[in-house]
C-alpha cells in the first residue's frame, strides 16, 4: 500500500512540492485497481474523499501500531521446513480443556523451553503474541488492557451482522481492523457501506477521482488446492456491483443487494404476510470488502500449522484447542457449511445460486472468498482487459515478494498463462482479431501480451527499469488456433501495459507482507520510493515516453484505419518512436 501511495502521490497535482513532470496523471485516470494490500490503497483513496496522500499520512492513516495489536510483525519464510522423522516419532497429543489452553498458550516460559533450537519464528510470532515489551508490572497490565478493548471494540462492532443472521469470520473483524488505520475517523463507522458512500462522497459524485475496482477469488474450502491461475474464479468489487466478467458466471448483483437470500436470481425472502419477496441491504460494509480482497486467513491458519508440528505435545495442543475453539480445526475441512470455515470470507448466501451456467459457484448455496492474489495474479489485469471499458493503457506496479521479497515477474508469467489457453473446460477465455491489413490472413490474439519470464527478467535486470508490454499489436501477442468465436473482439485493441517492478529507488521496499505496523521513517521512505519508482526517478525522458505509451493505441487504430478519422497523412512522431525502441519488450 505505502509503495502505491508513492505512485498516487507522483501523479497528483494537489501535492505542494511535486517537481514531477507527470503530475496531473492522476486526475485524468479513468479507473484504480488493486488485490491484497492494493486494496487497501484503492479503498482507502475511495471512502476517504480523494484526500491527497500526503494529507492522509500524516493525519488520517495509523500505521504505528499494528494492525492486529498484540501482533507482532513475522516472516513466514523463516517457518523451518517439515521434518518427516521427527514426525513420524512424535507423540500422542493430550486435548486441554479451553481456559486450561489459554493459561497454556501464554504460558511464555513454556512456549520458549519447548522451542529451544527450533528457529526463531515460533519464539519471534507465539512467544510475543500479547506480551509487552516492558519489565513494570503495571504497564504489563495497561498494555494487555489496551489489547483486550481493542478486540472487544472488534466484537462490538461485529456482532450486529451476527445478530441480523449473517455469518461471520475472521475477515470481519480483520475488515474493522483496518478501517481503523487506513480510513479516516468520519467514515471509520460500522455502519458505512460501499453503496451509500457513493452518494454522500462529492469526489466520486463529482467524477473527480479515478472508479475504485478490487478484487477477490472464489474458493472450495474442501478442496483450496483445486483452483489454479489457470481456472481460478476471479471476482471483482466495484462502487455499484459485484460479480466477474468471465465465462464460468458473467454475472453480476447490484452491490447495495449483497447479502439478499436469491435462487436462480430471485428474492427467496417472504414478507409475514407472504405477499412479495424482499431483499436487504447494508452487507457491503467498506471494511468488510476491503478485507475481503485481502483475506490471506486460510494461508495464515496454515502457517500457524505448521508452526505447531514443531512444537512437543502439550502446547501444541494448546494452540490447537484454541484454534478449534474459533471454528478453525484440519478435522473439519470436509464440512462445506460457513461455521466449520471462518478463515474465508464468507458471502453468504450466495448471491448467483442456481443462476447462470451449472458450475460450482451457481450450486453453493453459499460463497467462500479470499485474497484476490491467491492464485498467484498479484496484479488485477482482469478488470482492465475488458473491451466494454476502453482501456487504452495499464500502468502495473508489481509488488509481490518471490526474491528476497521483490518481484521478479512470475505474476505476468501467471496471468499470460491463463489468457493463452484455448482447450480449457472449466471456462472460455477472450480473444482477439487482429484488424484487416495488419496480416495477410484472419488472425485470432490472446488479449494479454507476451512478457518475459522471470529467469529473462531475473538475467537482465528487467524488474529495474519500467517496460512497454504490448506495443506491437502483431508480433507482441500470442496467436492462438481457436474454434468457438462467441468470445471474439472484434474492432478492439488489447490495453498496452507499462509494467514497473517494486525496487530500491533509494530506500528498502521489500518489507514482508505480515509486517504490520511502519514508523514514520519507514511510512515516508516506502512512500518516497515508490515516487521514485512511478517516475524512474523523476525522468523527463521517462515522462515524455510514458505519454508517448498513452496514445500508442490511438495511433495503432488510425494506422490500422480502425479509427474512421485516419488520415493516410498520420505519422507517428520520432520521439515517441524513439521512446518505443527504448522501452518495448520484445521476445
């Protein structure tokens, strides 16, 4: 999110002390997309009014503490890997009661005598787990207090969802959580939700800011491991909607609706008198969808188990009374019913219930969300590959953590994989017709371009500098032999895509995604980096070529007579020219 701002607030005219040539980009930009922790930035730019960034920092964000209290910030790489011998002796574990648990799992001298030689993640994340850091008593206690009424403030705030009959989870309250460190106090209420701040929000009323789309996977909580990113069901949130463009659904719910019991897309809820059917409104609290993209609960429980195969017997079981005591339990995952599975988010009901095509989503009754990036598509290219929109440019900030906690490309690798299929049976992917003149012959493109792989990037230090993906309509994208044209574009061009890898710009951005809490030093360096990052540290070359991308697909549809304005006059200017050999990748 910090690195993001730093993007926002490079293309942002209201900032004071800008000296970038591309300030302004932001207030002409149509759409702001984000997964996981972008969300977090997309919902916070939304339901904050479009305050500047560097408004926010210092008086509407709260990153200081953490975002759990109590919990301190972990690297789940330093998990030890499974030791099959040692599993293999282990013994027989005892099953505490649940106050006899709890004394146990913050039984600290317990937890450090069983770790010893066992690694430091155990010591670093459960030993620390609602301790102070101070040696009084007293401030011991002031601490623990303070923990405690921030959870039971969590509980409060929840329960009336619970009370109303919704199911809840983890990422209810993980969505409270953050809405009191990313969102203002005025909008921080429970009560807030995505529909009705687009009627009370004058930037969004107005037009002024970019529209917000996040997103979110669909999952079988029985079998997680299933889905793929080459058939994982994406879903996307926007200020009106819910729902995704693609072939398994096609299907969207008025947001403001969410949360209404439907069949096969009709209200199913009876007035007493049973005279008409009702739908409710008030399930798309901001909190609770911005958590949503960001649910990263079901990897999180799993670390946690693992973390506990390392431990002996008795606080293992500890642990794993607790857990069980909260819903989560391994015993229970063959259980497809909300209660056994709070690690999702849970949309429930299911809005598209016997709607649409017989697929695993129309037959649940209900829906299990989680982190729009667990397929491994840590970049929403989804939303924006949509014909309907007329997008004409993507600039994607890659943010993810696969080299010491940089990007190193695998996510285009990801996302090309998936719209290069032609033979899958879960779901059909779009495509192209490159127009007449282009080729001799009828040519059918993927609607995602070519990118390097991450050994390309890796060997030539592609992830240092911006490039241009896509910009040659022909050679650029991937001819595929299709049969079924129901999903052709016809007269559309593919989005050229400026892709920018997260980098030391001048300050270390590679912070790990469980880090939790930032100083100021750290909240204005990530910022100040990903300034630097958005504009290749402040290039006026950059600048200009970055404006050369933007009207790349205007000057392909004139020469390609797409445009019906083209003018056998038009020539493309040599700078730009010289900005395209600079900056386009090429296989």
């Amino acid at each position: 999110m910090l690195v993001g701002s730093g993007v926002l607030l490079a293309f942002d005219d209201r900032y004071p002390h800008s000296i970038s040539p591309l300030s302004g980009l932001l207030q002409s930009t149509s759409y702001i997309g984000g997964i996981s922790g972008g969300s977090w930035l997309v919902m916070s730019n939304f339901i904050n009014d479009f305050e500047p960034v560097h408004v926010l920092k210092d008086g509407g964000w709260n990153f200081n503490e953490s975002l759990l209290h109590g919990v301190p910030n972990f690297d789940p790489n330093d998990i030890p890997q499974d030791n099959s011998e040692h599993q293999a002796k282990k013994p027989q574990r005892k099953q505490p009661g649940v106050f006899n648990s709890l004394w146990e799992f913050f039984s600290g001298d317990r937890i450090k005598n069983e770790n010893k030689g066992n690694g430091s993640t155990i010591t670093t994340w459960v030993s620390k787990l609602f301790k102070s850091n101070s040696k009084s008593l007293e401030d011991v206690y002031t601490t623990l207090k303070d923990y405690l009424t921030f959870y039971k403030e969590l509980l409060i705030e929840v329960k009336d969802k619970k009370k109303a009959g919704f199911h809840t989870s983890f990422t209810d309250y993980w969505g409270r959580a953050l809405a009191r460190k990313i969102f203002k106090p005025t909008v921080r209420s429970p009560g807030i939700t995505f529909t009705a701040a687009t009627r009370i929000l004058p930037s969004f009323i107005d037009y002024e800011q970019p529209f917000p789309i996040i997103g979110t996977i669909e999952k079988d909580p029985i079998n997680p491991e299933s889905s793929t990113n080459l058939d994982s069901h994406c879903f996307e949130i926007t200020p009106f909607e819910f729902g995704s463009w693609e072939s398994y659904l096609n299907a969207f719910i008025p947001l403001k609706y969410l949360g209404s019991s439907l069949k096969a897309g009709k209200a199913t809820n009876l007035s007493s008198d049973g005279t008409f059917a009702y739908c409710v409104s008030g399930f798309d609290n901001v909190g609770f969808l911005t958590g949503t993209s960001s649910s990263l609960f079901n990897h999180i429980f799993v670390t946690v188990y693992k973390l506990l195969e390392k431990f002996q017997s008795e606080t293992a079981s500890a642990i794993e009374s607790i857990l069980k005591s909260l819903g989560l339990s391994t015993e229970w995952n063959c259980f497809k019913t909300p209660h056994f599975h709070p690690d999702y988010a849970l949309f429930s009901p299911n809005p598209f219930f016997q709607y649409g095509p017989n697929t695993s989503i129309s037959n649940s009754p209900d829906l299990y969300m989680v982190d729009g990036g667990d397929d491994g598509q840590n970049i929403p290219f989804h939303p924006f590959l949509n014909s309907a929109r007329q997008i004409d440019i993507i600039l994607a900030y890659d943010m993810t953590n696969e080299v010491s906690n940089f990007p190193n490309g695998t996510v285009l690798q990801r996302t090309s994989q998936r719209y290069q299929q032609t033979n899958n049976n879960q779901f059909s992917i779009p495509y192209f017709e490159v127009p007449n003149g282009a080729t001799s012959d009828q040519c059918y493109k993927s609607i995602f371009p070519k990118v390097p792989t991450p050994e390309q990037i890796l060997k030539h230090d592609l992830g240092k500098y911006p490039i241009f993906l896509g910009c040659d309509i022909v050679q650029d994208y991937e001819t595929l032999n299709v049969v079924d044209t129901s999903l052709l574009r016809r007269n559309y061009l593919p989005p050229i895509i400026i892709y920018h890898a997260n980098n030391n710009y001048g300050y270390p951005s590679n912070t790990s995604t469980f880090q939790l809490s930032y100083n100021k030093t750290e909240v204005d360096g990530m910022i100040s980096n990903g300034f630097n990052l958005a504009t290749n540290m402040n290039s006026t070359a950059f600048a200009v070529c970055l404006c050369c991308a933007m009207l790349k697909r205007e000057f392909d549809r004139i020469s390609l007579r797409v445009n019906p304005l083209w003018n056998n006059g038009f020539v493309v200017p040599k700078f730009c020219k010289k900005c395209y050999k600079a900056f386009c990748w090429r296989e």
